[in-house]
C-alpha cells in the first residue's frame, strides 16, 4: 500500500497535490517531487482514484453538439463531421477520400497507376479500400489503398519523410490486437503485393512509425508511431 | 453504456490518431465530464468551454494514458476537472496555464500497475462519512467545487491557514481510515 508507507506530511501534500490545491512555488515543488520520487506520483495517483469516487454521484449532462463540432475544429481543421452522433460521417469522409486520391495522384503517381493498368487491367481503377494517414501538423500523410481485386495494397508517400537516420513503417492494427507489420515504406509510391489478406478489411486501422533502418527490430512499434488512419470503403 | 476496458481501447486508438475511436470515446464519456465541468463552473458557457480543452488535451495526450495504471475515468475525470479548475482560477491570477499540463506529465510518473482494486476506491466515501461536518465540507469543497484554499476559508469564516490545517488533517485522518 503506497499509502501506509508514507509519512502523513507528505501524504497531505499529495492529496492536496492532487485535488488541485497547491499553489505557487508549493505546487512547482511538488511537481518536481511527481517526476522524481515514484512514492509519492505513486501518492498522488492513489489518491485521484480514490477522490474520483466521489464523482461517481456527479450527473451526467449531455453537452451541446457545438462543443464537439468546435473540439473537431481545433484538432482536425476544417474537415466535415467524422462520428460523434453523425450519421454520414463515415460516407462523406470515403467520398473525400476518393476524391482526395485521384485530384492527389501526382506524375509519378499517375504513371504507376498506368503501368498497373497494363500490368493488371482488371485493378487499374483506384483503390477498392482506402486510408488517409496524416500526422497531426500535416507534415508527413500517406494514402494506403488496397486494390479492387484485392492482389495489392498501393502506399504513396504524399508528404514528409522519415526523420534522419530513421525509416518509416506501416502498421496494421486490429482492434484489440498487436500491430503487425505491413514492412518499411520502400519509396514514395509502390505497391504491396504480399499483405496479410485475412487482416487488412475495412475498418482496420493502418498507422506509420518511424524506426531504425530496417525496420523495427522487435516485430512491434518501437518509435514514434507519427501517423494513423483508418481504411475505408472508397 | 461502454465498460472501463472498452475506454482504455478507445484511449489507446486516439493515441494512434484513430478519429472514428476519438468519436466513439467522445460520445461515450463526455456526458460524465461535462456533469464534472458543469459542477465546478456552474456556468454552461464556461463548462462547454472547458469541456472542449478537456477533449483537445485527452486527444494530444491519449499517447500519455498507460493502460493498467490509473483507471480510465479517473485519467478522463482529472483531466476534465483540471480544465476546469484552470477555469476558475485563470479568472483571479494569470498563472493557470501550467496547472493543466502538469496534470498530464504526472500520469507519466505514475508506477504502472498502480491502479487500486475499486472496492478499496470506494472505501473512500465511507470514510468521508466519519469526517466531522465541517471538514467534510471542506473536502468536498475543495474536489468537488473546485475551491480554492481561499474560497473554503471565506465560505466557512475562518483564516486561511486554519482551514489550510483542517483540510490537511482531514485528508490525514481519510487515509488512516481508508488504509483500516
């Protein structure tokens, strides 16, 4: 018990620490203590899981459908609804997508999709599934697509690139499941033909982390992971 | 209505910037956090508000969350109330804008495994119970409104450092009762 094995001074400090009580220089000192001194985070801890229970009486009061347009405005910019009580959400994001794949291919793009036409006829059209992975400032996105007759997915590097001396790596993430490697992202446009076909549906979550060269060592994100997306009908 | 696992799944999904999960944790947990906001604020305006911090620093954070550390209502609430809390305090002093990301740091600090069984949790609430009239109030003046040292001090007529003592012996007295 982190509780017993303090002594009752400091015990009171993380309690008052952690109910937002402290001030000042008080409060900068304790949370030098926090970072520091595991016993008393530990303190600290113990007591928000125990003061959160008195919120357990506290109402639940359904907020405003503003303040979650306003929150997707802050975080995602200017793009339509995604979820939160909205129907179309999902169809209006897989038009975007479409849209956002063919007006996005550039040259090299284009021409990788005419070669596939020759190569493949019958999976030269745009990806059957697709996924938008942009990291948070926008500097690095991706668009994974996985092609009609399902016999690759498409990856093209649309911005960014990996941090020096480091690598990018694609991700598939279950839900409730370990990420498994979709390998290094080889170039800014290429095709996958080796996927895991019993993985990568709709739905699944496809993310980007940055790695050492060759990839992740361990079989699992060992970086940042720096993007992530979910692939959807197109 | 979405179990405590279901929420660390969603908080895990944001931290791989998974939007729909953002949505989903949204929709399952903002009626609680507005409830925490609205009874710090009292004031919807300002509770919408603080709600929309609340959400934008749980989404930038989600990375932050180590599943099996603290529950994940309790990460949720505490960042909630500290939105708010940064609220009532940004109004008297301009020195708030730290108290919130430091709320966060901590959880980085937090000994995995740390989270306590939840009857033990609740033990709190008996405990509370034993507390003489006035410094329970004090307590739940002070984690429940959100108030102030000063706040408690003026509400119940004596000087700051005297209710400074109370709340500290209270909060000695809950953790000898809660350790019981």
């Amino acid at each position: 018990m982190t509780m017993t094995e303090m002594d009752d001074d400091d015990a009171a400090l993380a309690g008052e620490y952690a109910i937002g009580l402290l001030e000042g220089a008080e409060a900068a000192g304790a949370r030098v203590r926090l970072r520091e001194d595991p016993r008393f985070a530990a303190a600290v801890a113990d007591w928000r899981e125990r003061l959160v229970q008195l919120d357990a009486d506290t109402a639940e009061v359904a907020p405003p459908a503003r303040v979650y347009a306003a929150i997707e405005r802050r975080l995602f910019g200017g793009a339509g609804p995604v979820g939160a009580g909205s129907g179309q959400g999902a169809a209006g994001r897989a038009a975007g997508g479409l849209w956002r794949w063919l007006a996005g291919l550039g040259t090299a793009a284009a021409l990788a999709v005419a070669v596939f036409v020759v190569v493949l006829p019958s999976s030269g059209t745009p990806p059957t599934l697709l996924a938008n992975l942009a990291s948070e400032d926008g500097a690095l996105a991706l668009r994974v697509g996985v092609l009609e007759d399902f016999s690759a997915m498409h990856v093209i590097l649309d911005a960014g690139d990996a941090p020096e001396g480091r690598v990018l790596q694609l991700w598939a993430i279950a839900e409730g499941q370990a990420p498994v490697s979709l390998g290094v992202v080889e170039s800014r446009d290429y095709f996958l033909p080796d996927y895991p076909r019993d993985l990568v549906e709709q739905g699944i979550t496809l993310a980007v982390s940055e790695e050492p060269p060759g990839g992740s060592p361990t079989g699992q994100p060992t970086g940042a992971v720096l993007a992530a997306g979910t692939l959807e009908d197109v | 209505m979405t179990d405590s696992s279901d929420i660390e799944a969603l908080i895990s999904r944001c931290a791989l910037r998974d939007r729909a999960a953002f949505a989903a944790l949204y929709d399952a947990t903002s009626a609680k956090l507005f409830g925490v906001c609205l009874r710090i604020l009292r004031d919807r305006g300002r509770s919408e508000d603080a709600l929309q911090e609340a959400y934008v620093k749980i989404w930038a954070n989600a990375e932050r969350y180590r599943p099996g550390g603290a529950r994940p209502m309790t990460w949720l609430i505490t960042i909630a109330r500290n939105a708010a809390i940064d609220a009532v305090r940004r109004r008297r002093e301009d020195s708030a804008a730290e108290g919130a990301a430091e709320s966060l740091v901590d959880q980085a600090a937090t000994p995995e495994g740390a989270a306590l069984d939840r009857d033990e949790a609740r033990r709190v609430v008996a405990c509370m119970g034993e507390l003489p009239e006035d410094r329970r109030a004090a307590v739940r003046g002070a984690y429940l409104g959100g108030q102030s040292y000063a706040d408690l001090a003026e509400a119940a007529g004596v000087p700051i450092n005297t209710m400074r003592s109370w709340l500290r012996r209270a909060l000695i007295t809950l953790r000898e009762c809660m350790a019981r």
